[in-house]
C-alpha cells in the first residue's frame, strides 16, 4: 500500500507543534526561576557593593542610603517583568526560531551562552542605581569589573549605547539548571521530528518521480 505522504507529513507537524509548547512551558518556567533569582540577588549585592566600598558609603547621607534600598526594593518586585523582557526574545529560544546553531545544555559549570547573556542582563539593571552613587564606572572603553557594560566581541564595552550588564562571575539557580536542561531535552526530541518530517519530504519528491518515470 502506497504511503499517504502528506498525511504523515501533517502527523509529524502536529507532533512538532505539541514538543514546541511544551517547549514554550519550559521557557516560561525558566523566566520564573530567574525572577526568584533576580529577587534575592538584587539587595544582597547591593549591599555587598555598599560593604565592600566602605569610604564611600560611609559618606553617603541616611537619605541617600535610604533611596538607593528604596530603588533596590522596586527592582526586586519588578524582578517577573525583568526576566520576561530579556528571556522573550525569539532569537534566543528554538522553538520560536529553530536556530540549528542555538544549544542549552547547561555543562559543568558553563551555561549556553545566549541565555547567559540573557540572564546576565537582567542583572545588569542594578547597575545604573549604583553607577549614580558612584559605585562603578560607566564607562565604554575598554571593560573590567568595574564597569558593568555589555561586551562586544573584540572585548571591550559597546560603544557608545552598552546596556548594563553584569561582568562577574554567576553560578545560575540548581532549579534554573534543571529547567534550562528540561528544555535541551524538549529541543533534542524536536530536532528528531524535524528530521523525521525532512527525511518523508524527500521521500515523497523521489516516489512523485518514480511515480512519474513510470507513467509516461
């Protein structure tokens, strides 16, 4: 019996779509795992900051202390709408891009770097609060610590609108590992039906020609 290409063509696309929103489940369970994150993080490296500059601090007014925890509070409650803007770019997730290039495994202690940068510009957003009390350099030359400036690929900070960014060394949540691996899992099951789907494509031209050859 001759096989019913398109049928199984639109089985196997109807299956991608379902791996695709659990994929899209996936994604947005990461968001909330790196808002929890982003929620904890902001005041207690602030206040690392502000310990670890002691000559500066201690010049600071009450008030001026008292505005920078107050601005500190308002990023960690809005800490979800954080992580959303910088993790809903299509460009970064395969299920709304299927970039072959893009990979999540998280290996070791080395996170897929397009969700790395995500992540680490989320962070960034405590930066201008303590750029403004002087606690680290705007600056757009070359980067160091000092500077939480997005890299470009030379190695030095963009020139001349970098956004802020988070340069140190971060250790993600073991629950943002976990999901960022959930969804390698669901990219990797994808890929196999993608295939699948390619492989009945040609399939379906190379028996349309012999179907062909034959008749004439």
């Amino acid at each position: 019996m001759a096989k019913n290409f398109d049928e199984l063509i639109e089985q196997k696309r109807t299956q991608l779509d379902g791996i695709k929103q659990q994929m899209e489940t996936v994604r947005q369970k990461f968001i909330q795992d790196t808002a929890t994150v982003l929620a904890e993080w902001f005041p207690q490296k602030a206040k690392y900051i502000l310990q670890n500059d002691a000559d500066r601090s201690l010049k600071l007014e009450d008030i001026q202390v008292e505005q920078i925890k107050i601005r500190v509070k308002k990023l960690v409650e809005e800490a979800p709408s954080i992580a959303d803007k910088f993790l809903s770019n299509p460009k970064i997730w395969w299920h709304l891009s299927e970039d072959s290039d893009l990979y999540y495994g998280y290996s070791g202690n080395r996170a897929p770097d397009h969700i790395d940068k995500a992540v680490r510009l989320c962070l960034g957003m405590l930066a201008p609060i303590l750029e403004e009390y002087g606690y680290l350099e705007n600056q757009h030359g070359r980067g160091d610590l000092y500077s939480w400036r997005e890299w470009d690929r030379s190695g030095n900070r963009k020139i001349p609108n970098s956004r802020p960014y988070f340069p140190e060394g971060f250790d993600w949540s073991q629950e943002m590992k976990n999901t960022m691996n959930l969804y390698s899992e669901k990219m990797s099951e994808a890929i196999k039906v993608v295939d699948e789907i390619t492989s009945l494509e040609a399939e379906k031209k190379r028996t349309q020609v012999s179907d062909r050859w034959d008749a004439i």
